[in-house]
C-alpha cells in the first residue's frame, strides 16, 4: 500500500513530465463541474458603468435561459402526463400550425413577432422561475420529478416505539394519495350485492354499497341520519346507474317510501309501479305541489314528535307513522332553470333539506349540469353527501364536492371517458374517496340480455304486496286499463298486415301521440321501441305485445 505524500513535497506525473505540490488530503478540493452537476457562474462584473452596461445583457440571457428551462419542463410534464392524450396532440398541432402560418405568411414580419413574443415570454417565465422560493436548489436531485430521501437507518440505529404506541398500518391498508395530476386510480369493477336478492331491505340499518374503492374496501353508508345526497356527471358517466344503485336499495324496503320526480321521463319509469309519489314531466306546477306535500309532512313529523327530544329513527317510525321517505329528483336542471320560480323552489327545498335529518326523510338530487345556477350553494351544503363523476371542469368538481377541493387535488373532471363509473364520495367527514360504482345492467332499447334494475324491481313489488305497503291504485289505471292499449296495439298491427311496425306509424294508426303511447306500451310491461329489420325507425315486433298479454 502506498503512503500518500506530505504537504509541500514535489510529486511528479511521469505521463505529463510536470512537477506539482501535494495538497494536504483534509483540505477540499473542488470536483470537476461535469460531475457536480453545479450551474456555471458568470465573472464577477466590474464596477462603475460598465457593470451597469454589461448586468442588463447579462440578466436578460439568464432570465431567457430560466424561461426555456421552465417551459421545457412544464410541456415535458404535460406531454408526459397519462389521459387526455388526444387533447394535448390536437393542442400541439393547432400551436405549431398557427405558428408556422404567421411566420410564412407575414416573412419576415411574422418571424420577428413570433421571436419576440417567444423572448418575452421567456423572459416573464424566467424572471418567475427566479424568484421563486421553491426553485430547486443547484444540489438537488437529478431527477425533477422525485424528492430527495434521507438514508435509511440502520436496523441497530432505529428508535425504539414507547410501550403502548400503536404501530403504523401496514402499506396495503394506508389511505391512497392524493392525486395532483393524471389519471385517477379507482377501485375494480363490481356488480352490485342486489343483483338476485330476494330478500327485504331494511333501510335503517343496511347501507347503500356505492362501490368498491382502489384498495378493494366497498364504500357503504346508511342513509337515515344524513340530509340528503348530491349525485353530479356529466351524460354518459354512470350517474343515471350510480342512482339506481340507492333507489334499488330503498325499493328493497317494503315500509320506504319512494317520491320521485323524473324530469327526463325515461330514467325512473322502472319504478312507477312502487312509488308514493311520481311526477314524469319537467311541470313546475306539479313540482311545486309536491314540494308543498313535502312540506306538510314534515310539519306533521314535526309536531308528533315536539317536546319529547327524539329522532325519528327504525325503532319508533311506527310509533309516529313516519316511515322513512326517499325525495329523488334527476335532472334537477330542468325545474330549477324555470326562472326565478325555479330558483325559488330550489331554495326552499335546500331549507326543507336541512331539516330533514330528525325527521327520517332524505332528499337526493342529481344532474349532468353541477353548477350554482341548477344547485344553488344553500342545497349544495345542505346535501352532505357528494358523489361526483366525470364533470367537464375544475368549477363544477368543486360545485358537487365543495370549494377547494379542486385545488386539493380531488377533481372529478380528471376522470377519463373509458373510467366507466368512476366517481369520488364524499361523506359528512373525511376527505372524497375514489370509487368505482357498483355495476347494474340497463340494456338500451336494441339490446338484449337481463334487465337488472327491472328484475329487482319486481322482486320489490312482491315484497311490498305481502307487506300491503304497496301505493293505492286510486288515480291510476288498473291492469286491464293497461292491457287495454297492449290489445289496441295489437289489433292495429293485425289490421296493417305485418308483423311488426315503427312507433310512429304504430301511433299514426291507433290515434296517439308517439310518446304517450312508448309511455302507455311500458308501463303496461312493453319493452322499449327498439331497431327491427326492414323497418325505420324503432318500434315493436307483434311477438313483443304478445309477450305482455299472456
């Protein structure tokens, strides 16, 4: 082994033929700059004028510097980023399109413009970038995109955890991040536990199972103790499923009352047959008088349980008559954007809402619109519950989960199209959790293969007749009254000479209007119009009415 020399003494290189002075080895000796990685610092300048002269030169290169530095980075990141890549290459190409066709077309006008705009910018971007207090630091790592992480300690260095300290959860079961940007990591696919289900419900005490989040867990709650429940997306989210999911839970209940109002006419119509109260049309008087009802009833909820300080709850709602009461309302845009009538209403079943907790009543309100002017923010903070899916941006995230959260990181607009169901909950407390909601099958009006919201369905009617819970026919027609139309249909296709015909000429011939008869034809038990060979337009097989009749 050899020695390593004294300070002072000669060492010489015999490959270079040069004489140098050892270097004491404590001292620190400056590593090359290719392997520090440090920035390269300029002379320092002179003073006087001629420092004034050359500082401005010199903070306008560093500054573009900086600026193309930052720029780079930033459209790295995006490029980079998973989702929404066709976006990002249309807005590339429309960028350099524009681009290119300036400069070609005002030469060399264009040129200087684009230059200059490019400098300036540049320049603003360098100057942020500088002062900055986040700014990395020239030590820092190489890599942008990850954080310095201290050295593990060794196993003999580790400090001891006091006696009674609980230990952290293991990995599998810690919450999952918080996204900032991406896709958004959402639970596995599922169908729901009421598919099949032949047994009762019992709503005060069972939750509603919303769906199965990242790490596996379902996300379940009770709805009897919270206010109500706001559902927003966009069309072609899942919203229209994810409700079905609690109004199949609560139609499982033979003792719940159902009271829905369906301002698309086609999403509820399952339930028709079940519910206490249903209102199919986007009538602003007719809603009006349903929220008067539901005014009234919580008066008389109020006044049979004044000054006994209780709750109406699954132990005494019998001894009260107050059976728990579901007030679905989809598509609530199309009665809250009626004028101020509509705003108005929408006040004041935001302050019905806030006092429905006590009283066994629950208020949900969906919409593919999520913003102030369908949802004002009284109804919005007073239905605690949140179930966000894809929405169109940052705003109506933020309406449906609450302001801030955007910014938080927790963005439903981040959602992609093939994220089928995916949706953030959010509860009274905690932060919105990702999920993927349960799966029920809906087929549309050319498909076949089970129905499952129909099926379940029907099992709740039989539970609710053996219950005698069911909704008074008064009012409505009776089976052989809707049977009735099924025969008119029939009699109508004979008369034609076929065997199957479109709804419109189905409509033309028997009278009707052709909506009221697709609403007349359903209800009797028809399926939906659907796509028949050698025929325009959808309609009905005369195999399809014959069905319903035996």
């Amino acid at each position: 082994m050899t020695a390593a020399p004294e300070e002072g003494a000669e060492v010489i290189d015999f490959a270079s033929r040069r004489r140098t002075t050892s270097v004491a080895p404590s001292e620190d000796v400056p590593e090359p700059e290719l392997i520090t990685g440090k920035k390269r610092t300029l002379p320092t300048l002179p003073s006087g004028v001629g420092g004034v002269v050359l500082a401005a030169p010199k903070a306008c290169v560093c500054c573009v510097g900086r600026g193309i530095k930052a720029g780079g980075d930033t459209w790295g990141e995006w490029v980079r980023e998973k989702g929404h890549r066709f976006e990002r290459a249309k807005k590339t190409f429309w960028w350099a399109a524009g681009g290119i066709v300036v400069c070609s077309l005002f030469a060399p006008y264009g040129i200087m413009a684009v230059a200059t705009v490019g400098l300036i910018a540049a320049v603003v971007a360098g100057r942020k970038v500088a002062a900055s207090p986040t700014s990395p630091s020239p030590d820092a790592s190489a890599s942008p995109m990850e954080e310095p992480r201290p050295p593990a300690p060794p196993l003999s260095e580790a400090p001891a955890s006091p006696m009674g300290a609980t230990p952290p959860p293991p990995a599998s079961t810690a919450p999952p991040p918080v996204p900032q940007s991406g896709r958004v990591a959402v639970g596995p696919p599922s169908t729901s536990p009421l598919v099949g289900r032949t047994t009762a419900v019992d709503v005060w005490t069972e939750a509603v199972r919303w769906g199965i989040d990242p790490l596996g867990a379902p996300v379940e709650t009770v709805l009897p103790g919270n206010p109500g429940l706001l559902t927003g997306g966009v069309s072609g989210s899942g919203k229209s499923v994810a409700s079905h999911q609690m109004l199949c839970h609560v139609a499982l209940d033979p003792h719940a009352r159902m009271w829905l109002i369906d301002g698309k006419m086609v999403e509820l119509v399952h339930y028709q047959g079940i519910a206490h109260e249903y209102l199919d049309e986007p009538d602003l008087e007719a809603f009006t008088e349903l929220v008067n009802e539901l005014d009234a009833e919580m008066q008389r909820r109020k006044r049979a349980i004044a000054g006994k300080a209780v709750k109406i709850t699954g132990k005494n709602w019998r001894l009260y008559d107050a059976p728990f009461i579901m007030v679905h309302i989809d598509e609530a845009q199309l009665y809250t954007l009626q004028g101020k009538e509509g705003q108005r209403l929408a006040q004041r079943l935001a302050l019905l809402a806030s006092q429905c907790r006590a009283l066994g009543i629950f208020v949900s309100v969906a919409t593919q619109r999520p913003e102030d002017s369908v949802v004002p923010p009284l109804l919005c903070n007073n239905l605690v519950l949140k179930l966000a899916l894809r929405s169109e941006d940052a705003s109506q995230s933020n309406t449906i989960l609450g302001n801030g959260m955007a910014g938080r990181g927790f963005r439903s607009d981040r959602f992609t199209a093939d994220q089928k169901g995916a949706a953030y909950y959010r509860g009274e407390v905690g932060d919105p959790i990702a999920l993927t909601t349960g799966f029920l099958r809906i087929p549309d009006e050319d498909e076949g293969g089970p129905d499952h919201v129909r099926d379940i369905v029907k099992v709740a009617t039989e539970l609710r007749r053996e219950a005698g819970t069911l909704p008074d026919e008064d009012g409505r027609p009776s089976r052989e009254e809707r049977l009735e139309v099924v025969s008119d249909a029939l009699e109508a296709i004979d008369a034609a000479g076929v065997d199957r015909m479109s709804r419109v000429r189905l409509a033309e011939a028997m009278g009707w209007d052709g909506d009221e008869l697709r609403t007349a034809l359903t209800t009797a038990g028809v399926c939906s119009p659907h796509p028949m060979d050698g025929v325009s337009g959808r309609g009905w097989y005369r195999a399809d009415l014959e069905a319903v009749m035996r």
